[in-house]
C-alpha cells in the first residue's frame, strides 16, 4: 500500500525502536538496523492519520508566520499598530515615524536589519513593561516585583519567580496593548498568589476582566509575535 506523503528511511544500529519524527514539512523514519523495509511500511502505516495531522499542522502554521524579508516592504507590529519598514544607512537608531518604523542601521542587510530591530523591541518592552508596571502594581496592591526583564521564550508570554522577578517575552511588544496590560496583571498577580488558584483569578480579574479575551487572542495571533 501507498502512503500520501514521501519519507526517508534511516536505518541505525543502536536505534531499538522505530521513530517518526516531522520537521520543515519532511517525514524521517529512524529505524533498527535490522527492521525491513515491509515492517517498517506497517508502522507507519498505523500512524498514518497522526503523520498527516501533523503535516496539515506545520503546513498552516508555516502560511499563518509573516515571512520577513527585512527590507523595504515588511510590516512590523508595535502594540498592535501596524508600521511599514524603512531602512537607511547611518548610526543605528530605530524610530516609529507616521506609520513607518524606520531603521537606521550601519548593516543594511536583512541580519543587520532583523538585529537592530530585535534590540529595539527589547529596549522598548524593558521601559514599556516596566512603565506599566509602576501603574498596575498598586491596582492589585501588591508589591513592586524585585526585577523586571526582557527575554526570549519559546512558549511563554511571562514568568514570575518566588524571589519576585518577572520576565517578559519582547514579541509582545508586537501585540495590542490590552492583551500586553493582561499579561503584566496576571504576572504582577503571581506576587501575591504563586499559583493559579480561584484567589489567583479573582485577583487578576479585579483589574483585567476580560482576560480571557486576550489569552485566546494570543492562542490564535502568538505565533506572529516573533521573527
Ligand atoms: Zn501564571
């Protein structure tokens, strides 16, 4: 029988058991060095419906993820205000100009480009996140955190640890200002509830009621706050 997707088999002798793993649209098949062909076919055959679901999966969010090109042309989100890329040579500075985001870089190459505006939005979350901060800590009366960050996560928006610091991850610069503000609360939250009991939600909820809007908001647009 046919599978409807191409694989690559890869055959290793300390592999026991065969594995399929998907990336970048492809389907690796590692197996025993020992295993057939035919054998294998029949694994993958039982697995088929996950394979494709996952395919269907990278496929969609591959289309969903704004390709940059970091040049003229680009469009780059700033608290959810949309902002055409220009770029100039010059000593580095980044600015929001109309509704242009212009770089100034010494690098006008797409790395060069991509780098500077990287470092922008980090600067910018530093002072933004730690602005908002100052306003939100006393709504929810609790205490200022002992440090405020700005960091790359994989998976999260924010981290809030028993010490007190909180971290932010610098795509949400790139989000609307409401779903940025929930994010803070619930982080500021965490200081005086480490958990996500109902005391945890109530408390967010005193400040954010509609937090639930945002976090299905970043569920569907997460994956754009990022390059
Ligand atoms: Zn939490």
């Amino acid at each position: 029988m046919k599978l409807p997707f191409p694989y690559t088999l890869k055959r290793s002798a300390r592999r026991k058991r065969l594995a399929i793993t998907i990336a970048d649209g492809k389907v690796v098949v590692a197996i025993p060095a020992k295993m057939s062909a035919k054998q294998a076919l029949a694994f993958i055959q039982e697995k088929r419906g996950w394979v494709e679901e996952k395919l269907a999966w990278q496929l969609e969010k591959k289309a969903q993820t704004p390709a940059f090109t970091f040049q003229e042309g680009d469009q780059f989100s700033y608290l959810g205000e949309r902002y055409g890329l220009q770029v100039e040579l010059g000593s580095e500075d980044v600015a929001l100009v109309g509704n242009m985001i212009k770089v100034v870089t010494t690098n006008d190459e797409p790395q060069g480009v991509r780098q500077r505006l990287l470092h922008w939005y980090y600067h910018r979350a530093q002072a933004y996140m730690t602005q908002r901060i100052a306003y939100f800590s006393p709504c929810l009366g609790v205490p200022s955190p002992s440090f405020v960050g700005v960091k790359h996560y994989k998976s999260r928006w924010g981290v809030c640890y028993e010490d007190g610091r909180i971290f932010f991850h610098w795509g949400l610069m790139m989000a609307p200002a409401w779903v940025v503000d929930d994010v803070i609360v619930h982080e500021l939250a965490h200081l005086q509830h480490m958990n996500h009991s109902k005391d945890f939600w109530a408390l967010v909820a005193t400040v954010s009621p509609d937090y639930k809007a945002s976090t299905q908001w970043l569920k569907e647009h997460g994956s754009f706050l990022n390059f």
